[in-house]
C-alpha cells in the first residue's frame, strides 16, 4: 500500500479532506468513479467537485447567516472548497456563487500541485480492508459500495431516502396557544401541541391539497413510500379525516385552555438535545418551499415560525450517524473508517465540504499521534459536527443544513435583532482560541 489514507469519492468532502491531508504531507489516493466508466444520475461530467445543482454556496453574510458563518471559518481554516470558489466567483448580491467549470477545474488543478496526492478514476465496490479509509461518497452512492456500507454499519442505519418534516426553532412556537404533553399524559410532556378547531382544520386540508407540489425527478420516480414515512399531501388525499387518524389525531390531548380534545392537533418533538428545534411529526412533504412556509404558518401556534429545515423527500443514501459514528466522524464498529459529506446526514455543498475539512484534519491530528480537539460547539464547524456526531434525535435522523439552532443560544438578555449578531460574534472569538 503507498498511500496512508484512502479517501473513496471525489466530491465536495472528498476532495476538501483530501487537500487537509496531503498538503500536511499524508499519502493519499483519491478514488472517483467519474472518469473510470461510471456516472451517478445527477452529476454531468467527470470533473471532481462538481455542482449538481445549483451554482450557489447560498449566503456570504457572515454576521448574521449560519452559512455565511460556515465560509468564514472554512476560509480561516484554509479551505480548497472555499479558494477555488473566491477564484470562481460570479455576481450574485450577497450570496456566493461560482462559475461551476472553473470551480472544478480550480479544484483539480490545486489537488494536482500536491505530489504526496492520487487521484484515480475508478469505482470501489467494496470498503478497503487496511489502512485509513475516508468514504465521502455522498448521497448517490454506487449501489455496490452502499450495500457494502450497509453490511459495515447494519442495514437499518444506511437510508437510500430522506424523509424530511419541517422543523421550526424553538423560540419562534407561541406557547401562549399551544402546550406541552403528552398523549393521555403519558410519561413526561414530551410533545409541543397545536390545536386546530373543525373550520381551521378543513382549510388546512384544502391548503394542503391545493399547494404547489415538487415533482421527482425522473430517476427519483420509484421512490417508495413507506406508510410511516408518506408525505402529507398523499395522506390528505386520501379522505377528509385521514389526518384526523394519523399525525394530526386529537384524542388524548386534553387543551388546557379548553379542557376538550381540539379537532385536530399538529404535534411537534424535540430534535436536538439543547431543546432548540422542534420537528413537525409526520409532515415530511414535497410541497414547494414558499407553499410549506405559507400553509404551516397558518397551523395555530405557528404562525410566526421560523423554520431551519422545510421538508423534502430525495433519493440519497445517509447513515444514521448520531448512532453509529463516534464524535470523529469513526464508525463506531470500526474506527479506521471515518466517513465525509452528506453520507453522515449533513445537507449542501457547504456542509459536506465542511465535514470533509474536519473529516481531513481528524485524520491527519491520528496519524500525527496528536489528540484532536473538536471546534467549540458555538462555533459553525462544531454546531454541526456536534449534530451529526450525536447530538442529533438518532430515531428521527433527516438531513440537515447548517442553522442558528444547531448552536447553544446566546444569553437570554440578548435582544432579538441582536441575537444572530451574538451568535456570529461569539463563533468567531472562539473559533480563533481554537484555532491558536
Ligand atoms: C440532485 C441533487 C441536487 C442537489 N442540489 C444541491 C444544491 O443545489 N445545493 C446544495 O448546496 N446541495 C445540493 N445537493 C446536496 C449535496 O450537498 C450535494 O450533493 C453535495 O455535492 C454533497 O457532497 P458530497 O461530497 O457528500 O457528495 P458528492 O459531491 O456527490 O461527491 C461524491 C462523489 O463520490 C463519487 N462516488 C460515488 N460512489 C462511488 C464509488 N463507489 N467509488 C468511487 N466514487 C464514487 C461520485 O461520483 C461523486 O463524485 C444536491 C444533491 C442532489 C442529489
């Protein structure tokens, strides 16, 4: 073997940990199946880092964005991903946005300055059995190597779907019409409920029936629904009270306020251990964004809400990391294998790269015999390292992006227009400890 780590996927993580590694002088081969034969159903081209979507990075702003935070501390932390956007920038306002041929290209062409580096054109179909192994394959897996990635995790903690319900921060739910319990209050009040009389109750339904849908793609066509996880317009289409029995089902839900059971109620739960956001139960959906925004705040209690995830339902393959991962991104089962991008159920370009960035430097702090101490959870790499490596709800795992409500809130006096101000503030004060 000449190389000491190898990282599979040459991607947005792959790529970022490859250049954290070997410009610290690590021999690393980088294996893309792009270039070798094989093609995922999204991507065009065989360039390394491409966009297979949008060309944009989203926000620049990083005094009052969660994302724009994230490029800040990329860039301080000297990111390819973020130097060969600065060198394939294109106008976009505030956000970052690149011309996605000279990104790639700029990619490669950093990535072919390092000698200690390979990158070869080929598809592994099964997980290396010596040596560091980074998979970075992101959420179009080749089919063989997921079934490999299911046998080393277990199969129920490798999903080939998301299934994603909104979640709304904590602080923006009016408490003064909604409450906290639990069906029949069972146990503790684990659920935030909102009550919805019959005539709000019927609107919701026609809203949820008339509203812009996102269709599949084409090769997206057979995703399945499961009945647990079906979206919450097709259950609505199935009949007037189909909600009224599923996830909006009022019984057992005494409304302090009234003393009665609400015709229906939308319930929310916990979805990450500091008790900032809260996921709408059952309501994963492939209504259009602006329509989810529109329709879920007319739902009693919500209607300020301020949501950090919108529901989706994707073809992408993700592991259930909080369970199965340690806090380095190690596969518990297995610690040589770490793994990079939006296979651990972090969402964007940004993200995955990101993860790739701290999935390099873990690698190179091992091999370097020195222990590694993780970016403070205020700050945006460790707000969503922290998520993806345990602090998320491992059961109701989805993809996430980066958002204030992964990080611990600033104190309570900070006022509201400043509180996205502290937050960028203090990620960037503690960022610099961490990074002396
Ligand atoms: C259709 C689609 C659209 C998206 N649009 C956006 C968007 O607009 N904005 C956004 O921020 N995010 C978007 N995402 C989400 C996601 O952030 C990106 O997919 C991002 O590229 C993920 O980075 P990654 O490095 O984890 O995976 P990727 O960038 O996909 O890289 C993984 C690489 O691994 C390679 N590979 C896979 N299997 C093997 C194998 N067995 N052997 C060798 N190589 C292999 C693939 O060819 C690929 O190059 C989109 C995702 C999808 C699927």
């Amino acid at each position: 073997m000449t190389h000491q780590v190898h990282i599979i996927g040459g991607g947005m993580a792959g790529t970022e940990a490859a250049w954290q590694l070997a410009r610290r002088g690590i021999q690393v081969r980088l294996s893309e199946m792009r270039g070798g034969g094989d093609m995922t159903a999204a991507h065009q081209g065989t360039g390394l880092a491409e966009l297979v979507c949008s060309n944009s990075f989203r926000s620049d702003d990083d005094t009052s964005n969660a994302v724009g935070l994230l490029h800040h501390e990329m860039r301080r932390c000297d990111s390819l991903i973020m130097a060969a956007a600065a060198r394939a920038q294109v106008p976009a306002g505030s956000a970052l946005a690149v011309d996605r041929d000279v990104f790639s290209a700029a990619v490669e062409e950093t990535l072919a300055s390092l000698p200690n580096l390979t990158v070869v054109r080929e598809r592994i179909d099964a997980i290396p059995d010596q040596g560091h192994v980074i998979i970075a394959t992101g959420p179009l897996t080749a089919p063989s190597l997921a079934t490999a990635i299911g046998t080393a995790t277990g199969a129920d903690a490798l999903a080939f779907f998301d299934a994603i319900a909104p979640i709304v921060h904590h602080d923006s739910i009016d408490m003064d019409i909604c409450w906290k319990a639990s069906r029949w209050d069972k146990g503790e009040a684990a659920y935030i409920n909102c009550p919805m009389n019959e005539e709000q109750y019927r609107a919701f339904h026609q809203g949820l029936l008339d509203g812009d849908k996102t269709e599949f793609r084409e090769w997206e066509a057979n995703t399945p629904y499961f009945e647990g996880c079906m979206p919450i317009e097709v259950m609505a289409a199935r009949g007037l009270d189909t909600l009224r029995f599923g996830p909006m089902k009022p019984v057992g839900l005494d409304n302090p306020r009234t003393g009665r059971w609400p015709h229906a109620v939308v319930q929310l739960r916990q979805d990450n251990k500091l008790g900032t956001l809260w996921n709408i139960v059952g309501f994963q959906t492939k209504l259009k964004h602006a329509e989810q925004v529109r329709l879920f705040r007319t739902i009693p209690g919500l209607q300020n809400a301020e949501f950090a995830r919108l529901g989706g339902l994707h073809r992408n393959t993700f592991i259930q990391s909080p369970r199965v991962l340690d806090r380095q991104l190690r596969l518990l089962r297995d610690p040589r294998l770490r793994f990079a991008g939006q296979i651990t159920g972090c969402e964007g370009y940004v993200e995955s790269a990101a993860i790739g960035l701290m999935a390099g430097l873990m690698t190179a702090a091992e091999l370097g015999g020195r222990a590694w101490t993780a970016p403070p959870r205020t700050t945006a790499l460790g707000a969503l390292l922290s998520h993806v490596t345990g602090d998320a709800e491992a059961e109701t795992y989805q993809p996430m992006n980066v958002n204030f409500g992964l990080f611990p809130p600033p104190p309570a006096d900070v006022k509201k227009k400043q509180r996205k101000e502290a937050y960028t503030l203090r990620a960037k004060a503690d960022l610099t400890t961490w990074l002396a």
